[in-house]
C-alpha cells in the first residue's frame, strides 16, 4: 500500500498558502488564503474538516506541516 501525503507551505507574513501532494511530484497547487486552503484540502486531499483546518494552522506556525491524504 502506497501513502500518499500533501504538503501546506506559508509564504511569510502574506497569508497565502501552498499545497504539493506526493502523488503528484513537481506540482505546487495555490497560493490560496487560509479559507480557500482548508476548503481544497478538504476537496483534493479528503480530509475531514478539522484536520484541514489543524495542517493549515501548523503550517502558519511553523512554515510547513504534512499529513497523510484520505
């Protein structure tokens, strides 16, 4: 069994967000707002609502954060 996973990127003190999933290397997806980001990661990554929410917010703190997709 193959996991895939998706990476939220932050561009620093702009707001805007990244999205690269692991099944498709090499493309970068957004930049999104925070609302917009949490809603394509629920659609393109079928995470559940909170989880969206949660890799979104990490990555605002940190710059970056992964999960794996549903």
């Amino acid at each position: 069994m193959v996991t895939t996973t998706v990476t939220v990127h932050a561009a620093p003190g702009r707001g805007r967000y990244t999205a690269e999933f692991s099944a498709l290397p090499g493309r970068t997806f957004g930049p999104w707002d925070m609302p917009e980001t949490i809603q394509q990661l629920r659609i393109a990554a079928l995470l559940e609502p909170r989880e969206a929410r949660d890799l979104v917010f990490d990555a605002a703190l940190t710059g970056s954060a992964t999960t794996t997709t549903g």
